[in-house]
C-alpha cells in the first residue's frame, strides 16, 4: 500500500509512541509497530524518540482478531493476551471486539 492508496491521517507521528514504557521498548529494540485506532503516519516519515530516529515502513489496517503472537511481539508483548491486557488497562471500559479495526504503523531504526 503506498501513502496515496490511504485515507487521511487522523494524528501526527508525534503522538505515535508516547507511554514512556513504550518509547522504553522502542529504543531497546523489542517494540517496532504500534496499533492505533487511526493513522498517525505515512509510510517514509520519521519518529524521534529521544535523539534516535526511526523510519515508518509500513502502515495498514487489521481487525484485533487477525492479531497473532507474533504481532503482540512486535508491540513488545509475549502473547497476544498480554497485549490485549494492557490495551485494556490503558482503556478503562473499552471493549475488545475482534472486528474493531485499527491501524498497524510499523518501523525501525535508522541507521546511518
């Protein structure tokens, strides 16, 4: 999907990874994609997380029920489980439906 073929972003890269434990995970390496529920960046832009810049490289839509284990390690997570407990205890009274679709923004360092 390129930038052209997606709706208007709902948000800013500033705000894509803003829980100090998550910016935590992003600069040790084990978290390199955060799901919103809207587009808060381009694929080719770039975050800065303390002094380090990190480049988008892919955003797309999926629903919470396509999320595996492997995606809840990208957030930074054992197990999809323990992904789905912390969203919830971030979103007091949220309810997880496994149609509800979000925006997944993957990225990674840039190295230079």
């Amino acid at each position: 999907m390129t930038n052209q073929e997606l709706p208007p972003k709902t948000c800013t890269i500033e705000r894509l990874v803003t829980k100090a434990e998550d910016v935590e995970k992003v600069l040790q390496g084990t978290k390199t994609a955060t799901r919103r529920n809207g587009r808060y960046a381009d694929i080719g832009e770039i975050m800065e997380l303390q002094g380090k810049k990190y480049i988008v490289n892919s955003v797309y839509s999926q629903s919470l029920g396509e999320l595996t284990d492997d995606h809840a390690k990208q957030e930074g997570f054992k197990s999809v489980e323990d992904y789905k407990n912390a969203i919830l205890s971030y979103h007091p009274g949220m309810p997880w439906h496994p149609n509800m679709r979000v925006w997944v923004h993957e990225f990674s360092l840039v190295t230079e």
